[in-house]
C-alpha cells in the first residue's frame, strides 16, 4: 500500500541531461495497482533539456491528471518545473519552480518561498515520487550521495543490489537504490545502466518502463528479502528480550479496561515469557528474585492499543509499536505481503503489531480499485472467500465495486467459514440492504450517511461517496424517523461501526497547505519532506457549498454520538498509519461527546470484544497477552496523552518509544 498522503504521482524526466545534440527522446510508463493496469505516463525529452509529460491513472474511482514541463539543470537538478491539472481528489495543480542567479523560488496551492543556493539543490515538488524519484536519484549520484532539498531537507542515496531481467526478448541490468529523507521509509528506486528511472515497486503497486509489465513480480520478490534484513537488523538493535525471570512494572497506575477506571492503589504487573502472570498491588506483590524491573513511579499502564482499521505499510509497523498500537486489523492489502509480515512480526524477525487479517474482495470496473482478489460471479465469490479462510483470516471486506447480488453470498460463504464480513458499501445498495444482507460492521462514517444521500442509481464508487455527504450531511435530522429507523436496525443485527473520523475530517475542512489535522500535534517531530507531502487540502469544494463543507464534519461526529448514546458498538480504526493517527482518532471521538474512559476501552478491550480476542488481549490480567504501554500522563483527562508513550511490551518484548521513532526519523518529545 502507498504511505499516507493520497500523493500526485509527478512525473518529471529521469533520464541524464541530454547533450545539445541528443535529439528527442519518448518514455512512456505504465501505472500497475494490485497487478492491474490503472493508467500511463508519457514524457517526452527534447534535445535542449526540456521535459513534457502527461499523465493519468485511476484507482478506487479517483487519481491524477497533470501536464507537466521540467528544465534539467547540468547537474541533473531542475532548473525549473512547471505543472498544471488536478490531483487524486480534484484539486487544482498549478505549481511553478525556477532558479535564476543562483537563487530558487517556488510557488504552489500549498505554499511560495525563495532561497538563495551556495550548492545544488533538489526541488522536490508538492506531491513527488515514482519518474521523479528518477530525476532525485541520479542527482544524487552527481552529487556524491547526499543533497540538499528544497524546501528543506536532506536527501541521501544507499545502493543496494543488482538484477537482470528479460521481457520480449529484450535485456535489462538494473541497480535498486534507496533514497533516505523524503518519507519515514526510505524510498525505493531501480535503475537502468544509463541511471535512468526503471521501476518504482511499492506494495501492491508498480510504475514501470511500458512493456515490461511482466518483471514486477520479479521486483517484488527481489526486494522482499531486502526488505526483511533491514527489518531483522532493526529488530535485533531495538527489541529487548528478559531474562527467564521475568519482568517486572512496579509502581504503575494501572488502567482497568473492564471497569473503565484506575486500579486504586499503585500496581505491579509480573510478566513471564509472553503472558501476564500476577497483577497486584505493589504494597504486596514483589518482583520476582532476579526478574528485571521497571519502576514507572506512578506512570499510566495501558493494554496495548488497537487500531481496527488499518492498512499495513513499509515503514509503518516500527512506528504502531512505538506508539503502543500492538494490534492493528488490517482491513485490505496485498495478501502475500500481508502474511509474510504477520509470520515475521509473530516470529520476532521484524517489528511490528499483532495483525487481525480481512480479505479484501472486490468486483471489476474502472472505477473499482487494485485487489488480488475479484468477484464478479457466485463461484469467484464462493473461491474468493475461501482462499482467505485457507490463509486462515478471520474476516473479509466487501469494496465498492462488488454487485449487489453477490453480497449475500459472500457474507454466508464468510458465516460458514466463521468469517466476520464488513466493508465499504457496494453501488446499488445502500447499508441498510447491506446490513440485510449479512454485514456484520461497516466501515466509514460516509458509508452509514450514504444511507440517506444515495440511491440504487448513485455511483458512490466515485468521488460522490465523499461529496454527497460534504453536500447533505448537515442537513440530515437525527431526530427524524428514518434516522431513528436505521439506528434500531443497527442494534437489532448487532452491527458494528468503525467511523474512521480522522480519514474525514480533512476532506472536509483543510485546505491546500494545511498539514493534515492528525499529524498537526507531531508537526515538530516530523521530517521536513514527509510535513509537506500531507499539506495537500482536502476536496475540491464546489462554489456555493463552502459552508455546507464546513459542518459536514461536525455533523458526523454528532451522528457518531448518536450511535454510541444508542448502544450501537464502536471501534477505533484510522485508515492510515496506525502509530501516527490512532491517538488522533481517539480525540475525536471524545471531541464527538464520547467520554474518555469509554474512548480507551473501545481502543482495548473493547476493540478484543468485537473481534473475538477477549480472552487473550485487551485489559491486565493474569493469563492475558503481555501487551502493554507505559504513559507519561494522565489519558483519562486528557485523551491526547496516549501519544507520550514511553515504554511498549509486545508479547513480552521491550521496546523503547522513542528510540524506535527516532529509527523513522521522527524525534523524541
């Protein structure tokens, strides 16, 4: 899956500056999502060092579309770059770089600057990556290794390994590289001899030299074991294994999850290998002879969190364990990658939460979005289903473009195999047919509203699954009968909701160059680059609805309230990058009127509950998993709190939080 921000994917011209001789040049790369064919970048290099692209792709009903030109500098940096079109939400793309005399400037939507250079320097545009990660690399090779980036920033270059692939007939020796300082991952790139841009392979998905579609799987597969030993090496440098004695946390205030409240007295909580054996008051239980102690002197001790929508990234899994996430359900991913890191992880080989897996399963159609696994008939429904239940997952999500018919099947096929079903909710019905039809839990506060906005005819594929509610939602009376008649169907089929309010609160109320709200209270934290890749803005309003927009947001927190006062169970999830976004999502669902207490115990044992780990995980007691977090507050009365973690226990492994965001670039409080 791609990291966080929903970025333009800029192209720019990665091949080395032509000489003035050279003549034109055409490069045309195709977009590869979940082994499908979602669009194409043609750009075109002119004898003078002039650079035209055009691109466009399409996944999940929406994505791209720009025209670009870029000047190369004799240094392989730009010279100057200019971009127009719309970005993968709508929004206009009008961005302008230059450099004259030495001296830089830059103006986008999101932002206008200059500075003076006394070296080279690279622009990275508002929304980089894949073609001009190209361009990035080869300046980089120019320059020794190292460069500075405009606006801010480092960028440095590591090689990592080489590999010959074949296709037609035809031969490639390509280099892989990765580039450090524009992500909390380091990116990926592969290159040609001549160091012009080959592939970008990221999960799931791929940008690739045209006609050579069919080597991505072989990328893929060579990168995994790159991939694993930089994971081993980390884990073996940061994962800290007690002794046979045990572990000790004395002095705790402990959070009791069943009963919503602080254990009275100051605890200790003794650990043996991956369980929890004694919780007691400190006045009386004593640490084992010889186990390893931590005295929390009064510190917050919390079960691990949970974040039950989540989708799984490279990168991402050393940031949920630092920020005490050490369970995720991941609700969508390639499932190949999703199982090697779930044997990884539960191994102790890499870093990384618990996951719970669903399946994702969707239908075909342009508008439908990259999965391994498609239905369009009752047998690939049937297959489909049970592939997932061979993999042994526990759930499968249903996607948008699935038909309405095949619903039914496939939450029965999942009922037989003791399968949870849940999901987005497909064009052609609305979730109360769905619901009817055998959903356990819907995801997204959106697909609930979707209810009272949309018909059998709405394409919510599209972008309308955002707009109509950014349209109607504040209008929606929750008093009224359809409302109250929805509610009650929730209740009596027992469904579960997951709002996922983080993933809309932006799309709502940002604008260009404001930093997506979840990040805002780790904007000091965070590496220059990947700050500015999440100032995109949210949707493109149309003129008119300004104001309708600016309550669509609170209208769904209220709705959320609704529920929750209506006995209708919740649970935690983001929709992004667990470890940054969680304890952002928890704020909003207290800012919605759900007390704090109930807040952390839909983010423990509540989430357990609902996905049937109850007897294992999600409060402090004797026999439970050893996943727990230590807290440098009080999250009771202030929720925001979760994010000072200071010690994570996963499965009876010590982390430190703070060294393991610092392994991310992300500094210490």
């Amino acid at each position: 899956m791609r990291t966080l921000c929903c970025c333009l994917l800029l192209v720019g011209c990665a091949g080395a500056a032509p000489r003035p001789d050279s003549g034109s040049s055409a490069t045309r790369y195709a977009y590869v999502i979940a082994l499908r064919p979602a669009g194409t970048s043609l750009t075109t290099l002119s004898s003078d060092g002039l650079c035209t692209s055009d691109l466009a792709y399409l996944n999940n009903g929406r994505g791209p579309k720009a025209h670009l030109v870029t000047r190369l500098a004799a240094d392989g940096t730009l010279a100057s770059f200019d971009a127009t079109g719309t970005d993968t939400f709508g929004t206009p793309i009008d961005e302008h770089f230059s450099v004259e005399a030495g001296r830089a400037r830059w103006q986008s939507t999101l932002e206008k600057g200059e500075r003076n250079l006394s070296r080279p320097a690279f622009y990275l545009p508002v929304a980089p990556r894949d073609e001009h990660l190209g361009l990035l690399a080869r300046a980089l090779l120019e320059s020794g290794g190292r460069i500075d980036l405009l606006p801010e920033g480092e960028a440095r270059l590591e090689r990592e390994t080489a590999l010959d692939v074949e296709a037609g007939g035809e031969r490639r020796h390509l280099t892989s590289y990765l580039i450090h300082g524009i992500d909390l991952a380091p990116a990926r790139v592969w290159l040609d001899d001549d160091t012009s841009l080959f592939a970008v392979i990221d999960v799931g998905f791929a940008f690739v030299r045209e006609g050579w579609e069919s080597v991505v799987a072989k990328l893929e597969d060579a990168q995994k074991p790159l991939d694993a030993r930089r994971a081993e090496a980390l884990a073996q440098r940061l994962a800290h294994r007690p002794g046979a004695r045990g572990l000790a946390i004395v002095n705790a205030r402990v959070f009791d999850s069943p009963t919503k409240s602080w254990l009275a007295a100051p605890q200790t909580v003794i650990v043996k290998g991956e369980h929890i054996e004694a919780v007691g008051p400190s006045s009386r239980l004593k640490a084992p002879e010889g186990a390893e102690v931590i005295d929390a002197n009064g510190k917050a001790l919390l079960p691990g969190l949970w974040d039950t929508h989540a989708h799984l990234s490279r990168g991402e899994p050393e940031q949920d364990i630092a920020a005490g996430v050490t369970t995720i359900r991941d609700v969508g991913n390639d499932p190949d990658w999703l199982d090697d890191q779930l044997r990884r992880f539960d191994e102790g080989s890499a870093i990384g939460p618990r996951i719970i897996r669903a399946g994702f399963i969707e239908g075909r159609g342009p508008n439908a979005s990259g999965s391994a696994v498609t239905a369009t008939t009752e047998e690939e429904a049937r297959k489909g289903v049970a592939e997932f239940a061979r993999r042994g997952y526990e759930e499968i999500k249903i996607y948008n473009s699935i038909k309405p018919a095949l619903v039914p099947v496939l939450t029965s096929e999942a009922h037989a195999h003791k399968m949870r079903a849940s999901g987005h909710i497909p064009v052609g019905m609305i979730a109360s047919g769905a619901i009817r039809a055998g959903y356990d839990e819907v995801q997204h506060i959106n697909q609930l509203m979707l209810n009272f906005f949309a018909d059998e005819t709405t394409n919510t594929a599209t972008l309308l699954r955002f707009t109509l509610p950014g349209e109607k939602a504040a209008g929606l009376d929750l008093a009224g009968a359809p409302v109250r008649a929805f509610i009650a169907q929730l209740k009596e089929a027992r469904t579960v909701v997951t709002p996922t309010l983080c993933a809309f609160e932006g799309l709502y109320l940002e604008k260009p160059g404001d930093l997506l709200r979840g990040l805002v209270p780790l904007a000091d934290r965070l590496p220059p680059a990947y700050k500015r890749a999440n100032k995109s803005g949210g949707l493109e309003i149309p003129k008119g609805q300004q104001e309708a927009y600016r309550m669509a947001f609170p209208a769904m927190q209220r709705f959320v309230k609704l529920l929750w006062d209506s006995g209708v169970s919740l649970t935690a999830g983001t929709d992004g990058p667990s470890g940054l976004l969680l304890p952002y999502e928890l704020e909003l669902l207290v800012q919605s009127g759900i007390p704090a207490a109930d807040v952390l115990q839909m983010a423990t044992l509540g989430a357990a509950r609902v996905l049937r780990r109850e007897e294992r995980s999600g409060s402090i007691a004797p026999g439970k998993d050893a996943d727990l977090i230590l807290v440098d507050g009080d999250p009771l009365a202030r929720i925001g709190d979760v994010r000072r973690v200071v010690t994570v226990i996963k499965a009876g492994v010590v982390f430190d939080s703070a060294t393991l965001f610092e392994a991310a670039g992300i500094r210490r409080w």
